[in-house]
C-alpha cells in the first residue's frame, strides 16, 4: 500500500498532474455522450412523429382523398414550414452526435 502512494507521489511530483482525476473525467465524459445522445434519438424521434403526423393530416391515411375536404381550395399540403423544421431537427442531431462521439472517444 505504502509502495503505491510513493509511486503516485513521485508521478504527481514528476509530471505535475495529479493521476487521481482521470477517472472522474472518464466518467464525465460518458455521462455526456449517453446524454448527448439520449437528446439526439429524443430529436430524431420527435422530429419524426411530427413530420409522420402533418403527412397524415393533410393527406390523410385511407382511400384517396379520405382525409382531405372535397373543396380543392382547403387542401393544404406540408408546406415549407415542416421541411424547416427537419433541417432544424437534423443539424441539431449532427450536433449531439458529433459531442456524442467526442466523449465517448475521450473516455478511452
């Protein structure tokens, strides 16, 4: 045991770092990647649902034209909007994955 802290000693002594905090930063970093990419497949998925919902609603799921008014003038499609927000959604999940990969490289 004594022989331990006399080489932890001189290592910190050596090098100036002390070796002790490399475990926190590795759990640190791990903890950031799985939240990171927690948040990432959150965005995705919600992203998703969204754009699968707008579809639905303005195409409808049935027969042709099941879900639209028959009046030609009250047919909306998607519009910009939702591809907006997907491009949002998808720089923001490039993001969190690129964090994502840079912690979990770190803590190796």
């Amino acid at each position: 045991m004594q022989a331990d802290l006399d080489v932890a000693t001189a290592a910190t002594a050596a090098t100036g770092v002390d070796p002790a905090p490399a475990t926190t930063l590795k759990r640190k970093s791990y903890l950031k990647a799985n939240v990171a990419t927690v948040l990432a497949i959150a965005i995705a998925a919600t992203a998703a649902w969204i754009t699968a919902m707008a579809f639905v609603e303005a195409y409808g799921i049935g027969a042709s034209h099941f879900g639209q008014s028959t009046d030609l003038a009250k047919r909306a499609g998607p519009g910009v909007g939702l591809f907006v927000l997907d491009g949002v959604a998808l720089m923001v999940v490039a993001v969190f994955a690129r964090l994502a990969a840079r912690a979990f490289r770190s803590g190796r």
